[in-house]
C-alpha cells in the first residue's frame, strides 16, 4: 500500500482509534454514575451518542469494553504506584506503593468488576491479553517497590498475595466494613510492609 491508499487506510486507523476512546470515555462515565458492575451497552452507546449496534464495531461486547476499562485502570495503578515510590528509596516502598494502590483501588472498581467479565478459562481474546498484560506489569512494580525480583515461584506467590491483600483491603474499605471491623488501612498497610519487607 503507498500513496493515497495508505494515507486513506491510516486516517481511517486514527479514527477508529479516536472513536474507541470516545467509547471508552463514555463507557467511564456511565461506570461512575451506575457502577462498573451495571455497565450496559446500551447505556454506553447512548452516552456515546450511537446506536447499541454501533458499538460492536469497536467491541465484541460488555465483558471486552469492561476488561477495556479495567486495563485502563490498572495502567494507572501501576504508574501511581511508580510515582509513589519514586522517592523513596529501601524502607517504606512497599508501604508507599500499597498506599497509592488501595487509594486508586477504593475509587474504582472496573478492576474488581473486570473478574467477573474474564472467562473461566484462559482465552486468547485481546482484550483478556491487554488486561493480563496490565496486570503483570501492575504486579512487576508492586514486585519492585517490596524488593524482590520475582525470579522465584514463592517470590511470584509473595506479590500475588500482597496483590490479593490490597484488592480485598480496597473492597472491605469501600463497603465501610474495615473500620467496622475496627481497623485503618495503614494499619493494615503497616501489617503488610512489615511481613513482606521485614520493617
């Protein structure tokens, strides 16, 4: 392809691109006003300003604009962390990129709601391999920020439970069921830096 036909094949690439953003920009705000778990098609496309049937040209369906959304999110896990530990250096790390996460965690939940949209089995979808994507490299800087290089199977198993720590702090703490169990996020926080990191 050269000429007018690449220029062509391109501008439509950027528009497509552009309106799958928009989507996602509506899809947002839907999420926010009803929540990621009531995330309708239709309630996207009409915030979105298309028709229901639109939208398939840009996802195959709810479950694949929810992982697109919670992919979204954990990049901006991952870089809030990064920037939580940028000063920091040894000591506090962890507990500082823990804190940044359960901050973006107990904001949203495209994250959590995103389990119930990935298949029981691993698939091959692309929006299961972005979603996974995203996920390992959230988990690589949570992995960074406690020290460890994640070479080894329980050091794997380590950041996976610190990840499953913070997610489940994030849902006791947005249910208001963590200070009715009489217990702060730092605490807790404090609890994790401590077995992980050894402070």
């Amino acid at each position: 392809m050269s000429g007018p036909e690449a220029r062509r094949s391109e501008r439509r690439a950027r528009e497509h691109h552009a309106t799958r953003a928009n989507i996602l920009e509506a899809a947002r705000r839907v999420a926010s006003r009803e929540g990621a778990r009531d995330l309708s098609l239709r309630a996207v496309a009409a915030e979105a300003g298309f028709v229901p049937a639109a939208l398939y040209g840009y996802f195959a369906g709810k479950d694949e604009l929810l992982l697109a959304l919670a992919a979204e999110d954990l990049s901006a896990l991952a870089r809030a962390m990064r920037d939580a530990v940028a000063g920091h250096e040894g000591k506090g790390r962890l507990a500082a990129a823990s804190a940044a996460a359960l901050s973006l965690l107990r904001t949203t939940e495209t994250i959590a709601a995103a389990s119930a949209a990935l298949p029981a089995s691993a698939g091959h979808g692309e929006a299961e391999r972005l979603f996974n994507g995203r996920l390992i490299a959230a988990l690589k800087v949570l992995s960074d920020a406690a020290g460890m290089n994640s070479g080894s199977r329980q050091e794997q198993c380590d950041v996976l439970l610190m990840a499953a720590t913070l997610s489940g702090l994030a849902l006791l703490a947005r249910a208001g069921r963590l200070g009715a169990l009489g217990f702060t996020p730092e605490e807790i926080l404090g609890r994790l830096d401590a077995l992980f990191c050894g402070s």
